[in-house]
C-alpha cells in the first residue's frame, strides 16, 4: 500500500495540477485576508489604508449612542452560533435519513445499484434555486401540503412552515442528502457480509450488529458525509435566505451583507477569514476524534 | 500570470472583434427589467443584436464594472450610485452628435442632482419605495408607515419587509422624525432601534416577497416596491400601495454608456432610442414604473396612465425624497443596527 512518491517524474506529472490547486486556492485567500486589515474604500471595495478595524469590529462593537463603551458584539456571535447549530441538525438529519438510505441501496443486487445511486444524484440535475423554490411551493401558506391537509380536514388553518428554521432545515437537509448517501454507499459497497453474518453467528442481537459491526466499519463514509454536508452547510446562502424568509441571518447573510448595502469589505473578508479558521479547525480536531483508537477514546 | 491574463484578453478582443463586425450591443441592466419588445424593435430598426446580461443590485454592478474587462456598453444605476459612476470615471458623456433628443425628457427629470444637466445619462425608470397592503385584512389608511413599525392587531404576523437595509433605515429615520435619511443624531438613531426590534416580532418575513405571495394571501402587507406592487394587485385587485406621509424614498434607475463601452455608438443609439416616447412607454409597460420621458404616457393603456401606484397622489408628493448616499460612518451604524435586528 505504502509507496514511496516523490520521484522527479511524478512531481513533473502532477506539476500542473497542484499549480493551479495552489493558485486558485492560495491566490483569492491571500487577497481575502490582505483585505480584511485594510480600511473600507468609498461605495465598496478597499481602501489602502492598513488597519485592524475589521477584526476589531468582527469582535468588539462600539455602543452606536455612547463610542466609549465598547462591548462584545454579540449579534456577530449569535448568528456564527446560528450556523454552526443548524449545519450541526443538518449533518444529523442527514446522517440519520441518509444511513438506512444507503444500506438499501448497498444491499441491492449489484445490478441494480447502479439505477438507486443514479436516482440519488438526479436533484444535481437541476439549479439549487429552482429546487428551493420547490421546496417553497409545496410548504408555503396556500402551498401543496397545506391545501391538501386542509381539503383533508387534518387541519382547520394552514400551518406555518414557511419563514420558520423547521423550512430551512428540510430545505438543507434536502439539498446536503446526497452528499451523505453517497460517502456512505461507497463505504457499505466495500463491507464485507459475512462478517455481519459472523456477528450473528456469535449471537450478537441486530443492535449489537449494528453498532459493534457495521458502525465501525462504514465510520470513514460517515465521517467523509459529515465533512462534505458540514462544511457547505455553514456557508450555505440562498436556502436560508428563500426558506427563512431572512428573518434572522446566517454567516452567508452576515458576510453578503458587508459586500453589499453595508460596503464593508474589510470586515466582510474578516468575516470570511474568521469562518474559514473555524471550519478547518474543527476539521482537524473532528478528523483527530474520527481516526482516533477507540481505547484511546475511551481512556 | 502576466502572459495568461495578456492571452486571454487577447483570445476575449478576438472574440469581441469577430461579434462586432455584425453590429452588437451588450446591456448590464436589473433582473427582469427590459423590455423584450423594446429590444425587438431596437433590432428591428436598426440591425444591431442586443445582449443583456443581469444583475440584483447597484453594489454588484459597480463592483463588475470596476473591475474592468467585463465587455458591457450600458450599465443601469440608480440615482445613489450614479455620482460614484461619474467620479470614478467610469461612464463617458454622452455623445451630443447621436444623442440629440434629451429635450424629451421630463422637465422635473430635466436637470438632476446626481447628474446636472443631464451629462451622463438618461431617465430608464423611476419609482418609489411604499408600502403593501392587503385592503380585505386591514381597511384603515394605507399611507402610514406605522402599519410597519407599530402594526394594527389584524396585520401583525402578516408583514414581510424587504432586506433592503437602505430603503428600510430610511422609511424608519422618517417615520422617527428624521428629515434626513443619513442622520448623525444619536437620540434619533436609538428611537430608530428600539422602533425596529419592537416592530419585529409582528413580522413575518425580511424576503423579496414573490408577488404571488402577496397575491395569494401568504403575505398581508409590507415594504415594497410601486411597480411590484402594481404587478401584485392585478393579479389581486385587493392590494393598495401606501405613500408613507411622513416621508418615503423616491428612486431612478439612469441609462449610462460606460467608458470601456466596445461599442460605444451602438450604445449612444440605444440611449437616444429609448428618449423616444414610443419607446419609453415599452419600457414602462413591462416594468410597470413610470419612466421620465414627457408624452410616453400617451402611448400606454389605460391601465398604466392611472395607476394609483404610479400616479402620486397631490398631498403625498411632498413626502417622496430624494435622496444621496450616507457616509460611510452612517452605513455603519446602520449596519450594526441592521445586524442587531436580524441576529
């Protein structure tokens, strides 16, 4: 398995690869956080004018009515908290709908399989803002699941699901779904049967299966589904925008918002640099966790 | 990169040059905001092909088009950002020689703050930010912008506000007592605030607010847009648009020719086209919002010459402003407020 790289032809080969991987990645990053230390330009863009305002503002705000207090800028807080919060519920919700999903089709014949994971992937077929707008029609006030509840007698007045957190959920869970059933599919494709049998064999009862089995084994397809629905989910714009119906903000809001009407880019692009900290550093503490022994856990 | 960049705008002008040879202009406008037919007939009359690209806000255009290489002719700002245009040289005079018909312009659009003596640009649609209501829900005056900020019982829960911070911070600062929309007054600023947390827990949504929405029932009333609006109560003749008395926005959306324009006499030919009142009229039948040029009207239906959203109602005028861009310390507070209200 283990091979040594580094042979000069190998560089060579994967030169042009890493070159643009370096630039189109490193370049704009660069620029983002040059940005977010300098001073907020007239109608937009950047002054330069070095200055630490930015990430003093991100933090810290100054009392509109009285400059001299300076107090923590909650609102900043609380809508990073927001996010992380419902990309967290989205991750479960996703790992919850999207194991059994994945097990059905891993179980299939393997003829099959290939027509179940096709199906999975057709919703990529369409733009995201179309699918949201979907999403809308069907729960909105005079919407498809309220109509018909209504016509049903189940309820005397339409419930409210558009504009809630419960809207923006189904609408991210919806969206993110595929990107779990398909790291987890790839993980359960490769596991091996007869040790699920030979678990049985041992008279293990199906929960014990399960999690003493089939977890263990399928963990890295759970732990690639949660990094790949995680990390857009925070960033995630126009779902909570469409769904919510803006009454409070996401990160992506906050960050647009600064770009936009507010004109501050500086503290936009330290908004951005401060998301991008926060994601890989649970990263490499969520991948420290998953790769981690278990006793080592334990203990 | 130097090399890359240099063949790529190499390989663009290449592209460009080949298009020009059948005669092209290329419009940066608002989303779902011209007029196909008026495109047609331009085509129609004077063989050039028309391309139009979109965009949802005066801050994306300006960012695009500072940037350079974007390959657009006409840009659409609104009246804010129009000097910020002009200061930063980034659309050209217009040309008197092609442009010879701006005395059809209305006399109140005639000569204009942002743009004296009509330079730069020309009248595409102008418009005011009110209010929506729902009149089957609530029949009382729809002229008060407390139906907002201190809503009746019968619309709270019903409201949906429009995530624009500039018009909402504005339509508040009046309804405060404020008389200028960028005001510093520490006092009024608080009073602002608190109105707005207060008011929020009644509102339903802070969304664009499809006009199906407010057609449909789904929203009851709220900050919005004239022309909206009255796309919104044909659909539902129960719809009034409300003039807030104590002040409201007035906007114009302006035609400029930029400075980097690859065809800029395609584009000096579109502006003079659409000074003609035929043209105009098309213009405001798509978008139903009044457009500026003196006789369009004549060439609308009936429907459009009397619209209570477009025709402003003698004693409201007055309270229809104006208005320059806030410094960038004012849109900070308001941004702080506004962040304050959406946390």
């Amino acid at each position: 398995m283990r091979r040594r790289g580094g042979t000069l032809w190998n560089w060579l080969l994967s030169a042009p690869a890493l070159l643009v991987l370096v630039l189109a990645a490193s370049g704009p990053l660069v620029i983002v956080l040059v940005y977010s230390f300098l001073s907020p330009g007239n109608m937009g863009g950047v002054a330069w004018e070095p200055s630490t305002d930015a990430w003093f503002r991100l933090f810290f705000k100054r009392d509109i009515f009285d400059p001299e207090v300076v107090t923590w800028n909650e609102a900043h807080l609380v809508v990073f908290w927001r996010s992380v919060s419902l990309s967290l519920q989205t991750t479960a919700i996703c790992a919850i709908l999207g194991f059994p999903t994945a097990w059905f089709i891993a179980t299939r014949a393997p003829h099959r399989r290939a027509l179940w994971l096709f199906l999975i992937t057709i919703p990529f077929w369409t733009n995201l803002l179309v699918r949201t707008f979907a999403i809308q029609e069907l729960i909105r006030n005079t919407g498809t699941i309220n109509s018909l509840l209504l016509r049903l007698g189940v309820i005397g007045e339409p419930i409210q699901m558009m504009y809630t957190d419960f809207a923006v959920l189904v609408g991210m869970a919806y969206v993110f779904l595929p990107l779990m059933v398909l790291p987890l599919y790839a993980a359960m494709d490769k596991l091996d049967m007869r040790l699920v049998e030979a678990g049985y064999d041992l008279y293990g009862g199906r929960l014990q299966v399960l999690r003493h089995v089939i977890f263990p084994l399928v963990k890295p397809g759970f732990v690639a589904g949660s990094i790949l629905v995680f990390i857009p989910a925070i960033g995630a714009y126009v779902t909570p925008r469409v769904l919510g119906g803006g009454r409070t903000m996401m990160l992506g809001n906050l960050i647009e918002l600064q770009f936009g009407q507010g004109r501050n880019w500086p503290l936009g692009s330290a908004m951005a640099m401060l998301l991008l900290i926060v994601v890989v550093a649970a990263l490499v503490l969520y991948l420290r966790w998953a790769n981690a022994e278990p006793e080592q856990r334990n203990g | 990169m130097k090399t890359t960049l240099a063949l790529l705008s190499g390989a663009l002008m290449a592209t460009a040059g080949a298009a020009q040879a059948q005669e092209v202009l290329n419009i940066y406008n608002w989303g779902n905001y011209t007029s196909p037919e008026l495109i047609e007939k331009f085509t129609e009359e004077t063989g050039i092909e028309v391309t139009i690209t979109d965009y949802d806000s005066n801050d994306t255009a300006l960012a695009r088009i500072r940037q350079g290489g974007h390959g657009f002719d006409i840009v659409v700002p609104s009246n804010t950002y129009v000097q910020t245009f002009v200061e930063e040289g980034l659309i050209q005079p217009l040309d008197p020689e092609i442009v010879t018909d701006r005395g059809n312009i209305s006399p109140q659009w005639q000569d204009v703050a942002f743009d004296p003596g009509r330079e730069y640009t020309v009248p595409w649609a102008w418009g005011t930010t009110g209010l929506i209501v729902n009149s089957s829900v609530y029949d009382g005056d729809p002229n008060d912008a407390g139906l907002i900020f201190d809503p009746p019982e019968e619309l709270a829960g019903g409201i949906n506000v429009i995530p624009e911070m500039v018009d909402v911070m504005s339509i508040a600062v009046y309804y405060a007592g404020g008389e200028d929309r960028c005001t510093t007054d520490t006092e009024l600023l608080r009073k602002v605030r608190d109105m707005l947390m207060e008011a929020k827990p009644d509102w339903l949504a802070l969304d664009y607010g499809t006009i199906d929405a407010y057609a449909q029932g789904d929203l009851e009333a709220g900050i919005y847009w004239n022309g909206a609006t009255m796309r919104a109560r044909l659909e539902n003749p129960d719809l009034v648009y409300g003039y807030p008395r104590t002040g409201y926005p007035v906007w114009m959306d302006n035609v400029a020719v930029l400075s980097d324009a690859q065809n800029p006499e395609n584009a000096m030919q579109f502006v003079n086209f659409i000074l003609q009142p035929e043209n105009a009229a098309l213009i405001s039948e798509f978008a139903r919002y009044a457009n500026g040029v003196e006789g369009s009207a004549e060439f609308m239906d009936e429907e459009m010459r009397n619209a209570p959203e477009i025709v402003v109602p003698e004693d409201l005028v007055s309270a229809g402003r104006f208005s320059e861009p806030c410094s960038q310390d004012v849109t900070d507070i308001h941004t702080q407020i506004w962040t304050e209200l959406l946390q």
